[in-house]
C-alpha cells in the first residue's frame, strides 16, 4: 500500500511542478495557486496516511487487551462485602440485586 501512495504522492508533486512553472512563464496567478493546491493535496495524503498508521496500530494493541464493558456479578459481591466490612453492616442482597438492609453484625 505504501508504494503505490507514494508514486501517487511523486506525481502529484511533479504535476505541481510543471503548473507552477508555467504559471510563472504566463504569468497567470491561477495556474500558481492551482500548483500550490495540487501539493497540499500530496502533503495531506501523506500525513492522513501516517496518522492512520497510527490510529490503526494504536486500535491493535488496544484489541489485545480488551476491556469489560459490564461488570461481573463477582464484583458486586467484592464491592458488597467490602462495603459491609468498611461500615459494619451486614448487607441481605445477593450480587443480582445489591440491596443492603442496616443490621448490627452479629459476633
């Protein structure tokens, strides 16, 4: 992919060339800006290609390490019971439905 983009990258160059220097044969200040235009085309090609390159190996490190969107019910427990040490009530729900009822532990 990289070879082709970069001869498209070279004509486009060389096209702009060629309309800048006849614009300064004619004297034509459209000729000029249509040069000009021509390679800023070239520089954006270049850097969406390399800030693609980027975003797209930045997206395969992140897939090797993916994230859950929801958490387990196994965390609703942890986050239960830690609550319950923490404030020394004792919680009645289960982790589908983390209610707590405010009961004294018992020894």
């Amino acid at each position: 992919m990289l070879p082709l983009i970069l001869l498209l990258v070279v004509v486009l160059v060389v096209c702009a060339l060629r309309l800048m220097e006849k614009a300064l044969e004619c004297q034509e200040f459209s000729l000029m800006l249509a040069g000009f235009l021509v390679a800023s085309t070239a520089v954006a090609m270049m850097t969406v290609y390399f800030l693609m390159g980027d975003y797209f190996s930045y997206m395969t490190q992140a897939s090797a390490y993916p994230l859950s969107d929801t958490p387990s019910a196994s965390t609703y427990s942890d986050v239960a019971t830690h609550s319950a040490r923490m404030t020394g009530f004792r919680g009645t729900g289960s982790a589908d439905s983390p209610q707590f009822i405010a009961t004294p532990l018992l020894p």
